[in-house]
C-alpha cells in the first residue's frame, strides 16, 4: 500500500478574464492616493480572509481587483470629504463613480 501512485491532480482551472474597460470610464484622477491605499488594504483582506471560508479562490476576486480598488477609494475619498464637512454628492470622485458604474450596467 505505501507504493501506491498518488492521485492525478486535476488540471488548474482557467482563470477569469480580467474587467474589461469600457468606453464611460473616468480618465480624470479623482480620487487621492491615501484613499487607493486604504481600498487596496480592505479589498486584499477581504478577499484572503473571506474567500477561503467559502471554499473559494482569492484570485477569483482579485482578477477584478482594478475595479474592486477603484470603487472602494472612491467611496474613501468620498467619507474623508465628508468627514472634513465637504458635500460628497457634488465631489468629482462622485461623479466618476457614477459614471463607472453606469458604464457596468
């Protein structure tokens, strides 16, 4: 029994595509690098903490992780002009967002 071969390993599954670019997404810098900073920390956490509790790859969020972290700064950017008593809903990263949204359906 010790000599038995060891089971094949099944071939890696093919990886996702990475998001598309669509033709509505912002070209203007909207949002500051602190906020990048911290989407890019909350987006990796989440998914190398969460993904594997449901028996789920870390890459299969993190191919979209261009705009995982371009949602999530946005929405950091948007609290810390809120936090300082700025408007949020007139602030330029509000408007890209929209606009990147809209441009997904």
């Amino acid at each position: 029994m010790a000599d038995e071969p060891a089971p094949p390993v099944p071939p890696a599954a093919p990886r996702r595509a990475p998001w598309q670019p669509s033709p509505t997404d912002p070209t203007e810098p909207t949002i500051s690098a602190r906020a990048l900073a911290k989407a890019r920390g909350t987006v990796e956490d989440f998914a190398r903490s969460y993904m594997p509790l449901l028996g789920l790859p870390v890459d299969d969020v993190l191919c979209f992780a261009d705009s995982l972290y371009f949602v999530a700064g946005s929405l950091y950017e948007l609290d810390e002009l809120n936090e300082r008593g700025g408007d949020p809903s007139q602030a330029p990263a509000a408007a890209a967002l929209r606009q990147f949204l809209a441009g997904r359906g």
